[in-house]
C-alpha cells in the first residue's frame, strides 16, 4: 500500500461515521456527570485525560499494539487469547455488552466491504466465541499495514473523541470547549501512543476503581442518554 492509501484507511478506522455504533456509549462519562464529578469543561477534561493515561493507554493501547502484531503473523491461537483476556477485563455488564456489540458491528463490516482480501480476517473473527472491538479494530489496521504507532494513535485520538463528544451532550458543553479539549487531549495522545508500545504484558494494568464504579452504576441511573 502507498503511504496515502494507508492514512485513508486509518481515517476511515478512526472515522465516527464507522458503522459500530460507538456514538451510543459513554463508558460511565454520564454517570461522572450525574453525580456531579463532571460538571464543567476542566473537570471533563481531567476525567478523560486521566482515564486515557493511566487506563485506556495502559492496557487497551498496547493490547492493540499486541494484536495487530498476532494478526500480521497469522497467530490465530494469539488473537484467541488476547480477546479473552480483554473480554475477561471489562469491568461492568454494560462495558462487556458495549466491546462485544461493537466487535459484532466491525466483523459484520468486514464482510460487508466485500473485500475477497479480508476473507482470512473475516474467517478468524468468525472462530472466536465473542469478538471484542479492539480484536476486530486491529484485524483490519493490520490488513491494511497501517503502522503500528500510528495506529495506536488513532485507536486513542477515536476514544477520546467519542469521551468529548459524549460529554458536549450529557455535561452539556460548548463546540468550542470540545475543540479545546480535543486540542488539549490530542497533544497528549503522542506520549501515550508511544508508551504502549514498549509496554510488556506483565506492566500492562487497567485498574481504574473510579471508572469501573462509573460504569457499574450508570447501569441503574434513573435517565439516560447512553448505553454505558
């Protein structure tokens, strides 16, 4: 692939318009307004950065990385054991609901895009019992030999958009405070990107209590907007 070709491709993965319905989940964002931990654009901004610092950069990141490494070698029984893992690490019913509905969603785009050349992506997905969106995300960033960090980087800049954008509705906040903290988020996101490539498995860590009791709460909040 031509190096054009290739940032399409990772444009069109970091996209909102991809088809998994990403836009419909908060990942316990609603619940921080809720309750008032969120209330204004400086403590959305500390919420998200810190949550993609020491969570989402430190284990859904470099788990990435680690399968878009297993998928390049055609190491299935890898691919395998890393969706379970991650399946197995979400911390809530809504969160685990959330990976697997979303994982669902890209598999069916795979076939959906009628590409004869995801056939071998499309047949691996198939043999897991239930897909996880990161497993799915990084069959296809593989396929289309994205580089690794930048792929991780977009996989990032994806997740922290939808943070923001789920914010502007529940908090509710500005275009131009979003943009400022997409501004701030994205100058962040290199460091972050970087980091979880040279994480090793045994430093890997999501233990975010604080976020884990978000999502397990929004689970019986009264009104919502989101799906978690």
């Amino acid at each position: 692939m031509t190096a054009a070709l290739q940032l399409a491709r990772l444009l069109q993965l970091a996209s909102p318009a991809l088809p998994v319905g990403a836009y419909t989940y908060s990942q316990g964002l609603e619940w921080a307004v809720e309750s008032g931990i969120i209330s204004d654009e400086t403590t959305t901004g500390r919420w998200i950065a810190d949550l993609m610092q020491h969570g989402i950069g430190r284990y859904e990141a470099p788990l990435v990385f680690a399968l878009m490494a297993a998928w390049t070698a055609g190491d299935s029984n890898e691919i395998a054991r890393l969706n379970d893992e991650f399946l197995a690490s979400r911390e809530s019913a809504e969160l685990r609901a959330e990976t697997a509905q979303m994982g669902f969603s890209l598999h069916r785009l795979v076939r959906d895009l009628r590409d004869p050349g995801l056939a071998t992506v499309d047949s691996t997905l198939a043999g897991l019992g239930e897909i996880t969106f990161p497993t799915a995300w990084a069959g296809l960033a593989a396929h289309w030999q994205i580089e690794p960090l930048a792929a991780v980087t977009a996989y990032l800049w994806s997740w922290a958009e939808n943070q923001v954008m789920a914010a502007l509705k529940a908090v509710p906040l500005g275009q131009a405070a979003g943009q400022r903290l997409l501004a701030e988020l994205g100058g962040r996101i290199p460091t972050v990107a970087l980091g979880a490539l040279s994480l090793p498995e045994a430093a890997w860590s999501n233990f975010t209590p604080a976020f884990a009791i978000a999502s397990a709460r929004h689970e019986t909040q009264y009104s919502r907007l989101f799906r978690s």
